[in-house]
C-alpha cells in the first residue's frame, strides 16, 4: 500500500498543537487551582467554582481528544481546537483594559498562532484524510 502522505505531521502543525498542550496546561492548573480553593474553604461561592473547575477540566477532555486526532490526520479536530481559539482570543480583546500587558498580548498571538498553524495548506492537507477510520476498514 502506498501513499503520496508524509510519514510526519507538517511542522506548522506541530507547532500548532504543541501551543494547544500549553493552553491545555494552563487551563489544568487553573481547575486544580479552583478545586484547592474550594476544598480549603477559601471561596464565597463554592457551587459556582466547582462547576467551572469541572467544566474546565471537561473542556481539557475535549482539546486533549482533539489534538490527537488532528495529530492522526483527522479534520474533526479542527473545529473544537479553532473554536476554543476564537473564545480565548475574545477573552484577551474584551479583558484587555483590565489585565496585564503581557497577558493581553499572549491571550491574541497564542490563538492566533494556533488559528493559522492549523490553517496553513501543509497542515490542512494532512487532516483531510481520505482512508477510513481502522474500525471501518
């Protein structure tokens, strides 16, 4: 069997889904950073920050499963991974006047690094496989 495919995902790709893992990090140590506090009893609103963490680290799940399929070739993973780019690039725009510099600057060149990483033609190629998924063939 043969195949015009690279043996590797392109670089850009790469890249993109290695910036993922970090905001996926990222989001990890805020859901534990939410559930320390509401075990310690440090929080006014324990439902409510309980329910973020849980979401969050739903939301971990999601990018995780994701990054892998888009690292296998698979196009479905495109939209969660853009989708979450769109809304952390939103939070840094409309939080801008009230966070740090610096924090303003990664919230929009991460996603949109990402955005363009999973867009460029090398990495769409890759995840428009055209063979059926193993449980099908």
């Amino acid at each position: 069997m043969t195949t015009d495919r690279p043996a590797r995902p392109p670089f850009p790709l790469l890249l993109a889904l290695l910036l993922v893992l970090v905001e996926v990090g990222a989001l990890v140590a805020l859901s534990v950073g939410m559930l320390v506090e509401v075990l310690g009893g440090r929080t006014v609103t324990t439902g409510v920050t309980a329910v973020l963490a849980v979401i969050f680290l739903g939301l971990v799940a999601l990018l995780l499963v994701a990054v892998r399929a888009l690292h296998q070739g698979r196009r479905w993973g495109r939209g969660p991974v853009v989708t979450w780019q769109l809304l952390v690039l939103a939070i840094g725009v409309s939080q801008a006047p009230t966070l740090a510099w610096w924090l303003v600057v990664l919230l929009i060149a991460l996603p949109v690094a990402v955005t363009i990483g999973l867009l460029v033609p090398a990495s769409v190629e890759w995840t428009n496989r055209t063979t059926p998924p193993r449980a099908v063939a």
